[in-house]
C-alpha cells in the first residue's frame, strides 16, 4: 500500500491504471477511520481492481466555529487500518494544494445543499460537491462508495455526478451501526460515556419511526411531533431537526408514501450527530 | 466522420479511446463554424489522434432577452465544415439531453466570472463553466482548445480546469481575423454590410492602444479615455466596456506593466461584438 501525498502523482497514477483497463474504485474520507468507512472499503476491494481511499479533512465543507480544527487527525492509525482493509494506496493532500490561495471555483447542487443539514451550515455541501468534483478528477474512479449514514451527502454527491455527467457510478452503502445501534461516526470519538448513552436516542427514535409507520401512521406531522415527544424524554439532548422527505428531492413529504427518508441531527453537550432510516410502505 | 447525439454513446466511444491510449483533443462551440474554429480544429488535429467538436447551443449561458432563439443554428453546414477539417465525431447532444427538468448542479469561478462580460452578462459564464465541465466529462479530452477573441472564457475555463484538478489540458490559440481586421465571430453574421464596416473600430482600437502603450504611455485611465475618443468618431457604435485589465486575474490595471489585457465589447445596432488584445510591454 502507498501513500500519496501529490496530486499530480495520484492523478499519473490514476491515468496509468485506467489506460491499463484497470477498474478503480474510491473512497472518500476525511479520515479517523471506523467500521462504516471498512464496509466500503470492503465492498470497493470486491467490485475494482484498484482501491484508492482519501483521508482528507476539507476545509470548505466545514463553516466558522465549526469543528474543523479539533475534528480527529490519525494517519498513521488510518494507514494500518487501510492496509489491513487491502486499500492500494491512501491518498493524503495538503489543504495548500488543493486551495492554492487563488483557488475560485465552486461546485453547487442547488435545492439539494440548503436544506437539511445545509439549511444549518451554510455552504457545507457546496464544500463537499467542489472537494469530491476534485477528488474524482484526480483519482478518475469507475465507481465511488458513500455511506448512508451521511444521507444528504450521497443524494447530492448521486445528483451532482449525474447532472455534470461524471463517468463514474455513485454506490451508497448501508449505515453500519455499533451493536447498541448508535450510527458509526468518527464524531462518537467527542462523546463522554454519559453522552454516548444518551445518544443512543437518536437510532431508538428512528426504530420508532419505522415502528409507528408500520402501525400505518401516514401523516408526517403527528409522527415527528411523536418522535420528538420521544426524544425529549432523554436529558441533555436537543433537536436540530427532525424531517420526513423524500428520499431523492429531499422535500418534506405531508404524507407517507412509497419510501420516505427519515433524518435528524441533535446536539448532545457539544456534539452534533446525525442519523436516518429510509422507511418502505 | 461520425455525428453522435447521445451522451451515452459520447462517453463510451471516448472511454474505449482512452483505454486504447488516443489522444482526444477537442474543440467545445456554438456551432456557426467559421475560420477562427477552424484554427482550433487544426491544432487538435496536429496533436491527437481523436479530434471531436460540439456543437451545442448552451442555453444556460444566455441571459433573458439575449440571443438564444437567433442564434444561428445550421447543423448539416457545420458538419461538412468539421468534415473538411478532418473531425473524427461532431458531438450534438440535445439541451433536454443536456439539462434535464430536474437538472440542478452548476459550476462557478468567483471572481472571474463577474467583471468584463460577467458583469453585463449575469450568470453567463457560470452557464459556460457547467456547460464544459459537463462537455470535459463526457468527451474526456487530454486537450481542450479555445479561441483568444473570448478572452475571459479562456481565463476561466483555464482557473476552472486546474482549481478542479480537471486531467486535460486548456490550449488557447490567437484570434482569427478577417483581412480587414474584424474578428471573426459567429454574431458576425447579424451584421447589416453598414454595420459590417463600421465594425471594423474594434480592431483599429486595438491597434490603436498597441500603438499609444509601445509610444511610452503608462496609465490606463488616459488611454482608455484617447480609445473611447477614437471610437466615438465612428456613428453608431456603443461601448458597453473597454478596460486594460491583469491577463490572467482580469483585474483592472491603473498603470500599465508586463503585459496587459486590452479588452472591449460594444453594441453595433442590436449586435453585440467583443475583441482583445494582449500587448507586451
């Protein structure tokens, strides 16, 4: 396994593999690795014949005050862990090579980035859309893996590829939880254990959800209104946002219907966690 | 020759060339060929060994009331024109093909993008910049070729193809004029044969400013001010904007040095025509 610090190199790298008949297959990070980023690893390593993962922490895609400079940097126990995972070659740019300080160009899903997630951190997504734009340039993957756990993320990082035409396939991964059922994040390293008790609150109400749906609840209103009730009976938490949409226009849904995507974020003491469940009638 | 009008069948025709290791170069226009394309045809056909032209009318890059519908539009002229010039496939993708309803991820470079033209033309040339970076990950050329008479697309398709780590590289090749000095242009087309010669006053400005910086004149606002004169004298010309500009920032310059960027588009009856000039000094 390699790792590649240059862009040019990575992208030579890149070129040669595709000129060989070489399938590639990415994974994008920003490191601090756990289970969930092993699950596309793995499904990566099965389907291509070259597995490039990138550890890199972007930071257009994080606003002020927000945890750019405490978020976890490991690469050497990220490295280990893509060695044994049977990655080819971990990509690890500098911030100054991929944002030279005339750096001026954008790449934005309109609709898709300022709801949700984005309608509290504004141009996060235009950050996530222009990093992975870059990213898939350099490394030029036939196919790219997401995980469910960031929903959002893969809805535009599926449009984006889709409308700019990009010649590759966007693969989105189940979100891989630990046994209790909290979502694998490399933000769980910021909870204390009290916090990482109280968080279990966010899967036990996305099971509610699924539960109250399945009891034929079909208006998205009395449920969320349910679903928050429930999560207010855990100290110490608060609700960012609690929506039903649609899994693909991320519109709020008034009734259920079909598939619906449910998605929250909460803060506990200082942490911000998401999670989702996508909900078949 | 072959005419493709299917982006699928684009990507994969110039997939199985690059796994086959040709050179793609390629020529993005608006069709209503003339001999400044031919100019890059040319060249792309010196350097590659696949030489593919679109033609594509992009109506993300017209403004409201700008030219979209009159433009002009002749595809079986311009493919017999790309024939002649030795062109492997005319691109020709339909704009429902290109920008479906649900169509919603643009490409931006600040900055650049609002002055000069940009600053006439709002949302014109992030209608160009989505429009190549689509047309780049469809045809995925190794060299893009474009004309030095649209100064300020060059300097932005150049800032966009490098700040996204696009693998190709952008060929800017001089302006190809008629014998008496105009520009050639797709627009020159609506050109009544008065207005035709009165015209002409872009060029000979041009040359006029050559002649003023190589004379020792340093400052741009006395010489913007002498080519506003000299413009003036011909009836039935409009300056929209005439500037002295970085060549590579396209920041207005207060005192000439190196070497600059003389810049101007001005309304001809309804036409509106643009030239440059870069002089050394």
């Amino acid at each position: 396994m390699r790792i590649v610090k240059s862009i040019r190199k990575m992208q030579e790298l890149s070129g040669a593999w595709r000129k060989a008949g070489r399938r590639i297959g990415f994974v994008p990070t920003m490191g601090a690795l756990h289970n969930g980023h092993l699950s596309l690893l793995r499904r990566a390593r099965r389907d291509n014949d070259r597995v490039v993962i990138s550890v890199f922490v972007n930071p257009t895609q994080f606003g002020p005050g927000e945890d750019f400079n405490k978020y976890p940097r490991d690469l050497s126990g990220d490295a280990a862990f893509c060695r044994k995972a049977g990655a080819d070659v971990v990509f690890y740019p500098g911030a100054r090579q991929m944002y030279p300080s005339d750096y001026k160009t954008y790449v934005e899903v309109w609709d898709l980035s300022n709801v949700l997630c984005g309608n509290f951190r504004p141009g996060h997504f235009r950050g996530v859309a222009t990093v992975l734009t870059k990213l898939f340039n350099i490394v030029q993957p036939d196919s790219a893996y997401f995980g469910q756990k960031d929903a959002q993320q893969a809805v535009i990082a599926r449009r984006m590829a889709r409308d700019l035409n990009m010649p590759l396939r966007i693969e989105v991964m189940p979100t891989v939880r630990d046994k209790d059922g909290l979502a694998m994040s490399s933000r769980n390293n910021y909870l204390s254990p009290q916090e990482r008790k109280r968080a279990l609150v966010l899967s036990l109400a996305l099971k509610e959800a699924e539960r109250l749906i399945s009891r034929g609840r079909r208006y998205s209103s009395g449920i969320i209104a349910d679903l928050k009730a429930f999560i207010r009976r855990t100290p110490g938490i608060r609700v960012q946002y609690l929506e039903i949409v649609d899994p693909d226009t991320l519109r709020p849904l008034v009734k259920i219907k079909d598939k619906v995507l449910v998605v929250l974020a909460v803060h506990i003491g200082k942490t911000r966690l998401i999670d989702n469940i996508v909900v078949k009638v």
